[in-house]
C-alpha cells in the first residue's frame, strides 16, 4: 500500500507587521493583527549566550539544571516556596536533639471526574493549585527578599516580577506586562487600547529571526509558559469576579445551582458564576458535552474515532529545533494542529 507523507511547510512565513514566524497553515495571533508592539529585548549578554550552545560538560550541566540556576538568582519566589523552606529548617532542628522527622506525603485525592483529578504521568514542568469551580486562582503569593531587608509581597500584575523571577530569561531587567501598556495608536479602538495579559505573552513568545534566550531555556521555558498561563487565568477571573452584573443571567441564579448540585456537598449562597466561555470551569464542560451528546442524536454514533499524535521526528520539528534543544521542550511545534488536507472528505 502506497502512501505520502504529510508535510506542513518550512516556518517561513513571516508576520506582515513585526516580523514573527509561522507555517503556511498555522493560525498565528502574535500580535493581534498589529495592535501590540512591544519593545525590543536587550542583547543577551555574550558569556550566558555561550552556555546554551557549548558542546562541554559545563554546557551540558547549565542546560539540565537551568531550572535551578535561575532559583539561585532569583529575586523573588512563591510563597510556597518559603513556607517549605521552614518546614525544612524545623526538621533540622529536630535532627539536632535525636528527635525522629516527620513524614510528608504529597496525596492526590480522587475526584468525581477520573479525567480531571488523575495522577500525572508526564515528565514536564506543571502547576499545583486549588480553585473554586476547577479554575486557578485569582491571587498568588509572591514574595520578594530585599538585601539587608525584610521580605515583603509584591501583586502579580507587577512589570517587575518577570525580571525578577526569571533573571536568565531576562538578566538585563527588561520589565514585564503592566496595566497601562497601550496598544499600538494606529490601531486602537474606543472599546479596547490597552495591551492584555495574553496579548503581551503572545507577542513575547513568538518565534522570530533573532536569538531569544526564552526558546532556548528548556524546562525554564515550561515554567515560564506555565507561570504566564496562571497570571492569564487569573486575569480572567478578576475580570469575571468584577462584572457579575453583566454576566449573570437568570439561569445562573444561587439556588438553583445549588439544586442542580446538591449532591456534591456544596453549600448556597452568593458564589462567582464562571460562566462556560472559561475553558476548564463546569458549565464550559457540561456545555462541551451536550454540543457531543447533540451531535450524536442528529448524525448517529460516530463509526471511527479518529485521534493525532505527534511524532517528534517529523520532519516540521526537526528542520526547526536549535543546538541541542529537543522537540519535548518546544511546545508551538509539538502543539501545532495542522491534519493534512483531504482526511475528512
């Protein structure tokens, strides 16, 4: 049986206003059709430069553990991670009079959807959190620790908390997203002139010509990706959690939530309605449900479930990956969606 393989395009398309990479049939929103434009990052300093390209032990070592090298530098961290650190102290102590240490256990605790609430089983860099209705939460903890000076926190929305917990990502201090960044004057509207949170990391993780440390970072990039994923959601919910009026409507009422789910050991009250346009909250699942459950009811059950994989070795990711960088480590190329023309006719 004779068959071709599929093949996307080289990554040479260019976006028409700043420049940003892209295949032929991938749907790129860098910069919102030329409303962001953010400033240009400083040159990376020459001698880190060194360390993502050198063939050596040392380069090799600096890339494993990129991850741990930027805590060391660090000028802020989650507050979980103090309190970890004093749980820690108290166990030395203990060891110094003979006492016997505490066992700590991490327990992921089953929930009604196995899907949702099962155990990790991937070797990539991943956030933790507890939030109302499955979604992450609205503020976090961070704590920045001053020399010579208490530690205090800083908000999330903070342009400075970027250079600060990633100094390898950005050692030149180039100040994150803020909320008076305005979009470009060309192209502002009455209804929106500010640069999002999502707008900005869009644009800060486009792939272009020149060398970006962020593409380069490895694990660093994951936790980067995840930490902004985080920062976005959280975005989301203040914005949601400030403009109940508007999205609440009569089906969303307190009680009868509560009736519908009265089963789940959930008390009434007033709660924040996240409404289903929210990927991950319930209404956004139990609505992706009944659009299935709908389908099957007009055109029957499906006769082939048909699902896509990637392979790392296909010849789009390949062609792309840098000195010693691995497709694991660059989702845009192992997240690109592009099913080959002519499957489903």
């Amino acid at each position: 049986m004779e068959y071709q393989i599929h093949y996307t395009g080289a990554m040479d398309v260019q976006c028409k206003f700043y420049g940003a990479l892209r295949f032929q049939r991938e749907q790129l929103n860098c910069c919102h059709n030329g409303k962001v434009l953010l400033p240009p990052l400083q040159e990376y300093p020459e001698n880190l430069r060194l360390l993502f390209d050198a063939d050596g032990a040392e380069g090799s070592n600096f890339r494993q553990n990129i991850r741990n090298y930027n805590s060391a530098f660090a000028f802020a961290s989650f507050a979980a991670y103090h309190n970890i650190r004093a749980i820690e102290q108290q166990e030395q102590e203990r060891a110094v009079i003979n006492m016997p240490p505490r066992q700590v256990t991490k327990q992921f605790i089953p929930g009604p959807d196995r899907r949702k609430y099962n155990n990790p089983t991937g070797n990539e860099v991943a956030a933790i959190f507890v939030g109302d209705d499955g979604a992450p939460p609205m503020y976090r903890d961070i704590v920045v620790y001053p020399i010579g000076l208490q530690r205090h926190r800083i908000a999330y929305i903070s342009c400075h908390l970027d250079p600060m917990v990633y100094p390898l990502l950005f050692p030149n201090g180039e100040p994150g997203c803020h909320i008076n960044m305005p979009h470009v004057e060309q192209r502002q509207t009455r209804v929106r002139n500010k640069v999002t949170m999502q707008e900005f990391y869009s644009y800060r993780l486009a792939i272009r010509d020149d060398f970006s440390a962020l593409h380069r970072a490895g694990k660093l990039l994951q936790q980067y990706i995840v930490d902004a994923y985080v920062k976005v959601e959280g975005c989301r919910l203040n914005f949601i959690k400030n403009h109940q009026a508007q999205l609440r409507v009569a089906l969303y009422s307190g009680l009868m939530d509560y009736l519908d789910r009265q089963n789940d050991n959930q008390q009434p009250g007033v709660p924040v309605i996240l409404p289903s346009t929210l990927t991950g909250s319930l209404r956004n699942m139990q609505q992706a449900y009944q659009d299935a459950m709908a389908i099957v009811c007009k055109f029957r059950k499906p006769d082939i479930f048909l699902t896509y994989t990637c392979n790392s070795k296909c010849r789009e990711i390949t062609e792309n990956l840098g000195l010693h960088e691995t497709a694991q480590t660059r989702f845009s190329f192992t997240s690109l969606q592009d099913a080959p023309q002519g499957t489903f006719d």
